[in-house]
C-alpha cells in the first residue's frame, strides 16, 4: 500500500544533494530514479514508488515496518 510522507524531502535535502553530486548525476531527468537510489540506500524501512518533481506527490511503500517505526521516532515523521 502506498503512502505519501510530508516532510522526508526537507529532512535530506542536503544529504540528497551530496549523494548526487557523489553519483555524478546533474542532469535534471536522472532527478526520480536518484531520489529512489538515495532513499534505499538510507535504509529507512521504505522504498519510494513513484517520485514527482514536486516532493509532496511522492509515494512510498513500507518494506520493513520495525525499521520504519525507529525511522519515524529518529526523524519525526
């Protein structure tokens, strides 16, 4: 089941901007498949489904819902 999470874009904006500088990825097109490698690699208990040029259209989905949980209560989402 896929759901939208508010406020995760603003929590890693700028960690995501270091992960795609280290990928070497500036061009605009590669923005969706990046943001999915970046949220799998950051190992919250989600995997993004669909990512929009505007962060609040992204969904997601709970692979791990312990992993998630501790997620939620670290970040406050």
């Amino acid at each position: 089941m896929a759901f939208k999470i508010n406020n995760i874009y603003h929590t890693f904006v700028s960690e995501f901007t270091n992960f795609r500088r280290d990928k070497n990825y500036y061009d605009d097109v590669l923005i969706n498949v990046t943001w999915k490698e970046f949220i799998k690699s950051k190992d919250l208990g989600i995997l993004c489904i669909t990512s929009n040029l505007c962060s609040s259209l992204d969904e997601y989905e709970i692979i791990d819902k312990k992993k998630w949980m501790l997620s939620k209560l670290k970040y406050g989402f």
